[in-house]
C-alpha cells in the first residue's frame, strides 16, 4: 500500500470518527468547542515549553558570553 493511499485510509477513518462523535445537539457543539480550545491551548503550551527546551539545550551547549 503507498503512502498516499494510506494517508486517504486514515483521513476517511478520522473523519468516519469525527462524524460519528459529532450530534445535532447544541450540548455537543458546545462541548466540542471547549474540548477543541483546550486542546489548542495544549498544544500551544506544549509547544511553547518545547521551544524553551531547545533554547536552554542550546544555551547550555553554547559558551557563556561575557560582554
């Protein structure tokens, strides 16, 4: 199977997942909403936090500069 076709498969079955997930009620709407923000704001964090490592990993492996 080539990986594009693979990538379709997975695609087809996520957005099977997110149909099925997703109701006509407004309660759900709602709670996808918050779920889907939090979930951003995660990642956002995390990736934040990761950008930080990086910077303290390469100010550790660099020198200090004294001005």
């Amino acid at each position: 199977m080539s990986d594009d076709a693979r990538q379709s498969n997975r695609l087809r079955e996520f957005q099977g997942h997110i149909h099925s997930r997703t109701g006509s009620s407004s309660f759900q709407t709602r709670k996808a909403k918050q779920n889907r923000a939090a979930l951003s704001s995660w990642r956002h964090k995390t990736f934040c936090v990761e950008q930080l490592n990086q910077a303290v990993r390469v100010d550790l492996g660099r020198p200090a500069i004294v001005n």
